[in-house]
C-alpha cells in the first residue's frame, strides 16, 4: 500500500499525469476532472470497466494492464493508495525522479482556494456527500464536487461547476483527510478504524480532532456518536480563538439540529427540530441511518445560509449512489439488491434499512470480508450483527485488496462466531455460493452482496444460478 507524504509540497503545475489505477471511483473522478481542467491525462488499470471505457470515450488514453512503458512522457505520475509498491509503473516514475501524487494530494490540488466542504467518517460519508451535493443542485448552486460513489441522479461521481464550492468526500483511513484546506466540515461518525495505518486508538482520534479543528468556519458533527463526542469533547479544551463554530445533528435531546417523528416503514420520513422549529422531509432512500445523513448534510446547507425547508425539501430530491443498496434483479420474486457496507455499524444499518422491503420473505445476507487486518479486528461483530439483522448468511473468502494473506483470518472466522451455525455457512467458491443461495431462496425473498471489495461481482453468477432453478 502508498501512503500520502503529507509533507511533501504539491507542485503547481503538473504537466502531463498518469493515473495509475485509473478505474477505481475516487481516482477516475479526478482524472476526469483535471481533464475538463485542460490537463493532460492518461491512465493504466488492471482490466476494463464500465469507468474506463467511459473515461476513454472522454479522449483520455487508458490501458489495460500495468507496465513501465504507459508512463510514456508523463511529468506527474498520480497513484491510489491500494497500489502494491513493486508496480512497474510506480517504479519507472521513481527511478525517473518524477512528482508521485497520492490520489489525496491530486484532489487537494483540484481544489485549491475554493471553499471546501469537506465529509469525513467511517460511515455515511459518500451517501451524505451524496445529499448536500443533491442538495445544492436543487437549490440552484453549481458546485465541483468528488464523491467516493456514483451519485444516482446524477449518473456522475465528479464534476466541475461554476461556483467557489467544491465538495469532497475526505478519507481518514491514511490521514490524507488532513491535506484539504476546508472552510465546512462534516463528522458523520468517528469509528476507530484503520489502525493498522495509525497504530493506537488515540492516534486515530487525534486525526479527527485535528480535522475538525482546521475547519474554518464550521464544523457540523454528530451528537449521537461516541467517538465523536470524545472530538466535540477535545475541542471545548482548546482555547475558544482555537476551535471552529460547532453545529451538532442527531437524535440526542442535546443536537443543535434534533431528528424526531422518524418513520422508516419505507422509504424514510422525519421531522427535525431547529431552535424550537419542526421541518419535515421525506427522503426517497430506505433506512433510519439515512435521516441521520439527511439531517447532517441539512447541517451543512444552514451553515451556507439556505433556509430550513428548501434545504430538506432539496435533498429529498436525493435518490441514492451506486453501490448504496442498489437494485439488480428480481428472478422469480427473489430480489437481489448490492451494498459497499464493509463495517459491522454499516452492516447493522443496512440490514435495518433492507427490512422495510423485505415484507414476508427471508433476508439473506451475503457477506465478503474486506481486508484481513478489519476482518480479525471485527469478526465477532461481523457475526453479531449479521447473525441478528438477517435471516440467513453466507460468508465468502476475505477480499485482502491491498493487504498480504494472514495465516488463520479467513472468512471463516466470521461464521464460526454465530450463536447458530444453521444460520450461516461458509463458502469460499463463488459458484458454489451462487448455487447455493439459488437453491435456499424462495420467492420472496431478498438477497443483498455486502462489502466494499469485489462481492458485486458474483452477482451475475446469483442471477443465472436462480435463472436455472425458477427460469426466466
């Protein structure tokens, strides 16, 4: 894995940059970017895409495969972090003495002076950039944005507008969240994660309250969530000339924005209470978790001075991101729906959410562990969650993305945490997982792929395998 220098000074001009793992959502929002920017751009990923091909019909010069030779004549070489460090095409730019920007420090340098709003939290923040995104566009803003999804009305994940606003969706999980220049900042939730990079819980936390204090107008945080109370509780020790204006949003009784009257028996409806005011909303999207998004991304659009209601009404307009509880087939009554929940919080929520359509059948849960180091950290919760949320699991093989095999973590150890084990099986070959869910369903039911890893990519095999048992 590449890690962001945060030291190190991001030149002025880039020249010619090559992307290196162009395909990726964050990455080919920002090579989209700097091409509407009038940049140079090529790019290299290990195989096609729907998100390569669209970048190629851009003009912007892709191939498939990584070698030395697609550096070509580039002056600036941009990475992803997931990059494995023996890349030919990481090396030739090293060997060169080229700038290498991590895919943070090309964003940061995207935005530039503008005023940043910037999301950040273990979970919520590609749905809640999503929102004040939506939000914004309804309101008649033209923002630059970058979002770690697709957003589905939009059928975008990045653009360049008119206005000074850029919106980002800032990752923690390497401190890069800490390269941005932000005016407003988001905190859905501070979840220690990640601490194999930050190596104690206190590190992590540190990065967050530093985040938070560096915003320069406001900060708009969570009332509900522990860790993010310990923040608030760091900030009120810093001297007041120190610490940014505060905005809290929840359902605690103390949130400056307080959700009440939430009703998620479909797709979810709120009231939120402002300085003794009820606004009230009804989203498009499913889940409890979402009002909570709602009303944060709510927090952000007051703090850029639009009114209450035409800020909630705006972001009703919101219809989701890809990845986010997305549909894909329904064979014979049984749906199959896809989730990037990779987080027992994110799990819990999403299967919460996933109930209110569910109606008389079964949710089945199909879970891939993403990274050895989270899933020996969390599979007990894993289980928990699962175990208590769906009807039924299966458990695939771990998704190590960027991370080396760990002897002994495998997928297994989540299923062997289950209370009851007729509730789970464990299965590491994905035709014999899509088999088997094929002849568990019923009509009725619901499947859900859950993880940010590849799971979406067993999908077609789950629809053929029902296909062959119900036909269609």
């Amino acid at each position: 894995m590449i890690y962001p220098d945060l030291a190190m000074e991001i030149p002025e001009h880039l020249g010619r940059v090559h992307f290196v793992g162009i395909g990726g959502s964050g990455m080919s929002g920002i090579a989209r970017m700097m091409h509407e920017a009038g940049v140079t751009v090529s790019g290299s990923d290990r195989s096609r895409s729907y998100t390569t091909e669209a970048l190629s019909a851009l003009g912007i010069p892709i191939a498939i495969g990584h070698d030395a030779a697609n550096v070509g004549d580039a002056d600036t070489l941009v990475v992803t972090g997931a990059l494995w460090q023996d890349n030919p095409e990481y090396q030739t730019a090293l060997q060169r003495g080229l700038p290498v920007l991590h895919r943070s420090q090309a964003l940061a340098w995207l935005t530039g002076r503008q005023r940043l709003v910037a999301v950040a939290g273990a979970h919520g923040k590609t749905t809640s950039t999503g929102m004040i995104v939506t939000g914004l566009l309804e309101l008649g803003a033209s923002p630059s944005f970058v979002n770690g999804g697709v957003i589905e009305t939009l059928g975008v994940s990045s653009a360049s507008g008119k206005d000074e606003l850029f919106v980002i969706e800032a990752d923690e999980s390497d401190k890069s969240f800490l390269l941005y220049h932000t005016s407003i900042a988001l905190v859905t939730n501070v979840d220690p994660e990640h601490l194999d990079f930050y190596g104690s819980r206190e590190a992590f936390m540190q990065a967050f309250v530093e985040f938070a204090r560096e915003a320069s107008e406001a900060i708009v945080i969570s009332a509900d969530d522990a860790g993010a109370r310990e923040v608030l509780d760091e900030l009120g020790r810093l001297p007041a000339s120190e610490r940014p204006a505060v905005r809290t949003f929840g359902e605690s009784a103390e949130a400056d924005l307080r959700l009440v009257s939430v009703d998620d028996s479909g797709p979810v409806g709120f009231q939120v209470e402002i300085d003794g005011h009820r606004y009230e909303s009804q989203l498009a999207v499913y889940g409890r978790h979402n009002a909570v998004n709602a009303v944060g991304a709510l927090g952000v659009l007051l703090e850029l001075g639009y009114d209450p209601q035409a800020a909630l009404d705006a972001i009703s307009r919101f219809g989701g991101t890809k990845r986010r509880f997305e549909f894909h087939a329904d064979v014979a009554g049984v749906r199959v729906y896809d989730d990037y929940a990779h987080h027992p919080t994110e799990v819990a929520a999403l299967l919460d959410s996933a109930r209110a359509v569910v109606g008389d059948g079964r949710l089945i849960a199909i879970h891939q562990p993403h990274l050895y180091s989270r899933t020996g950290l969390f599979h007990r919760e894993f289980a928990e969650v699962l175990e208590h949320g769906a009807d039924h699991t299966v458990v695939l093989a771990v998704d190590g993305a960027r991370e080396d095999p760990v002897p002994g973590i495998t997928g297994e150890l989540v299923a062997a945490d289950f209370a009851d084990p007729g509730r789970v099986r464990y299965i590491d070959d994905w035709q014999r997982a899509a088999d088997y869910l094929a002849e568990f369903a019923r009509p009725g039911d619901v499947m859900i792929t859950m993880s940010c890893g590849t799971v979406y990519r067993i999908i077609p095999q789950i629809v053929d395998a029902l296909k062959a048992r119900f036909g269609g």
